[in-house]
C-alpha cells in the first residue's frame, strides 16, 4: 500500500487517542502540498498540455460529472446554487493524491503521466474561478501583472545556473515557490497554484530536474503533515459514512467514464486505463467547499 494511507492512519489514531490538529501540523501540511505543485510543474511541457485529448476529455468529463452530481444533489434537498457549486467540486479529482501517486511510481513523464497531470490543471483553473464565485474575496488588480511572469524565465533561469548546485539551489527553489506563491496571494488567488505556474516557467531546462531531486526528500517529509491533518479530522458519524458509502458506489463510474472518453479520442486502450486509474478520486476540493 502507498506510505500515504499508513498517514492517514495514523492521523485517525492519533485523532481517537485525543490528538488534534493544530498550526504546525497545518502549515507543513501546506508547505508539503505547495512544494508538491513546485516539483509537478518543473516537470510539465506546456506543448503536450495544449491537445485536443486534454482539454476535451477533461471538459467533456467535468460537464458530465456535474450533471450527474448536480442531479443527484439537488434530490438530496440541496438549494440549486450550492448543488452546482458542490458537484463541480465533486467531479474534480485530487491534484495532490494523483500527483503523489504518479511520482512514487516514477510516471509523471509518461504519456499517461502527462494526461493525468494535464487534465488536472485543466481542473485547477476551474477551481480557481469557482473559489473566486463561491468565496467574498476577488482578484485584484495585481493579478493583471502576474501575466508579465513568462517574461521573467530567461532572468529565473539565468540565476537558476548563478547559485550552482548545492545549497543555494534548494534555498532558491524554496524561494521561488513560496514567494511566487505569496504574489498569487496578494493578488487574491490560490498560493499553490502560483507555486504550480512557477514550476511550469522552470520546466524543460536541464537544471530543472536537478532541483527536481534536490526538493524531492524536503518534499515527501513536509506531505506527511497534510495526510495527518486528513486523518486527525477522526472518524464520521452515521450519516457521514452513509454519505461516503454513496460516493464509493459512483467513484467507479468517475473512471469508466475517463477510460471511454480517453479511448473516444483515440488513445490507446492502456493509456486510457492508466490514466482513467490515476484519476480515479475525489478531490479535496469538495471539502473547500463544504468548509466554506
């Protein structure tokens, strides 16, 4: 089994022996998930996100799921609004839980890798733009600026190859995720995903993947904190584990559903499972949400 469900085990332990969750526990839990975006983006080429299999199988799926979700929410009792809020996030699937799983099997350059990851994005702009509808706050002007970011690749690059390969390296990329991350902040988006778009910029140098491996170990210790957080939130109560028992029976339907779209656009049958498997989840986005 991945070492992530002995995390969130632990957490449920931890949460029936007392323990609760806290600021600390919390803030590695983002900075792992943050870092997690970082390293996902040095290794994405914007080209091979930009096909017709991405956008169409991602877009096509995401209308479907919301439909069903939508449908099946609003028997639920759920006003219109907060059930089309909710089955978008529904139909998302986790960014950090494929991701993770992709790079512990070292597939994050395969194709299917690539499709996986492509579509999620494709998911995380969407997020994006329903966190701005369903929350109070809004982009600000600020946010105009961060457009000018792709010119500021042959500068970033640039000081990548000037601080060499030790230190300084892993100093710089920490830099670069959590100080792009806090300009996204500032201009009223998500700080993960300005550490994703950095990434990005970085990729396809040759540097890129030397601090790939660089950030990989702070990675993988700083992740243990989200999936703890998960697990501490303890155990549901009936009707939450009815609720889950419900979301368990349609999860299958989530990949069938991405296997035959990717195979409807011609991609072969085990490129489709594959990636049909990767993305075979729920997003942790619902629970944004639902929190909110």
């Amino acid at each position: 089994l991945p070492t992530l469900v002995g995390y969130l085990a632990a957490g449920v332990a931890l949460s029936l022996a007392g323990v609760e969750s806290n600021d600390f526990i919390k803030a590695a839990g983002d900075f792992g998930v943050t870092l997690l975006l970082f390293t996902v983006g040095l290794h994405i080429n914007l080209r091979s996100l930009m096909q017709p299999q991405v956008i169409g199988v991602g877009a096509i799926h995401l209308f479907i799921s919301t439909l069903v979700f939508g449908l099946l929410l609003r028997a639920f009792g759920l006003a219109p609004v907060a059930a089309l809020l909710l089955a978008i996030g529904l139909g998302f699937s986790s960014t950090v839980l494929t991701a993770k799983s992709l790079d512990a099997r070292g597939e994050l350059d395969s194709y299917h890798g690539r499709l996986a990851i492509g579509i999620l994005i494709l998911q995380d702009v969407v997020a994006v733009v329903l966190l701005i509808v369903a929350g109070d706050g809004s982009p600000t002007l600020w946010s105009v600026g961060l457009l000018a970011l792709p010119l500021a690749r042959p500068l970033l690059i640039k000081m990548l190859y000037a601080v060499g390969r030790d230190e300084l390296m892993l100093i710089y990329g920490l830099l670069l995720a959590l100080g792009i991350g806090w300009l996204f902040e500032i201009a009223g988006l998500d700080a993960k995903l300005g550490a994703l778009v950095i990434g990005i910029l970085l990729a396809g140098d040759a540097r890129s993947d030397e601090l790939y491996n660089k950030l990989w170990a702070l990675k993988e210790l700083f992740l243990v904190g989200f999936f703890l957080e998960i697990g501490l939130g303890g155990l549901p109560d009936a009707r939450g584990w009815a609720i889950i028992g419900l979301l368990l029976l349609i999860l299958p339907l989530k990949g069938v559903l991405f296997f035959a779209l990717t195979v409807l656009f011609k991609l072969r049958a085990r490129t489709a499972f594959l990636s049909a498997i990767s993305l075979t989840a729920y997003s942790e986005f619902a629970l944004i949400l639902v929190v909110g």
